[in-house]
C-alpha cells in the first residue's frame, strides 16, 4: 500500500508502514522549521536521524542528531524535533503502543497556534 504525504507547518511527513503494533514515518523537518512540543499518552515513539542535523528537546533537554543517531520517546514524555540549519533535516519515527492516530498528540507549544 502506498500512503501520500501530508503536509506540515514546517515540513512534511509520510507513513511507511501501518500496523496494529506499529506505524512508521519519514519525517522531513524543513530549514527552520519545529514541530509543536507535545507528549503523547498511548505511545512511545524511536526517531533514527537519517539526513542532515535534527535538534530534539526531550523533557526540557536538548540533543542533538545526526544521520545514524536515534532517541527513545518514552510514553507521556515532552518531546519536539526542529530544523535550526539551512538544510532539509529528515528522520524515521518508529511507533509503539496501543494507538496511533494523530488525536493522541498533546500539543504543549506550537509555532503554528495549533495547541
């Protein structure tokens, strides 16, 4: 099954695989973009930096990836990606847990007054 991508605010994301345990993403963050600083109550999420720099903020630190880098998300953990670089920053989301939809995304801050 082919899925489309679906535009962001500050980039785009495309599902690659969708499952009853598992949904995974390519995410392409663009050049000062950032996605809103949320948690999630009914999944966990892996994200694999696989182009460019991508800045994380988990739980108010900041880490830093570059291609082959990854960082758990833990359940209910505060978490945002963005793209402080001149260059497209793209990464591959694993998730886990009992749900997936995109209603389970608790927006704390948001750029784009999504909250």
């Amino acid at each position: 099954m082919k899925y489309e991508a679906e535009s962001r605010p500050w980039g785009m994301y495309e599902v690659i695989l969708d499952s009853e345990t598992t949904k995974v993403k390519r995410i392409t963050v663009a050049p000062g973009g950032r996605l809103s600083y949320q948690y999630h109550e009914k999944r966990s999420e892996v994200w694999a930096c696989v182009k460019g720099k991508l800045s994380v903020i988990l739980d108010d630190i900041l880490h830093e990836l570059f291609p082959g880098d990854s960082i758990v998300i833990p359940q209910g953990s505060k978490h945002r990606a963005f793209n402080d670089t001149m260059e497209l920053s793209q990464f591959i989301e694993v998730q886990t847990g009992t749900y997936f939809g995109e209603d389970d995304i608790i927006r704390l801050e948001d750029d784009y007054e999504r909250v």
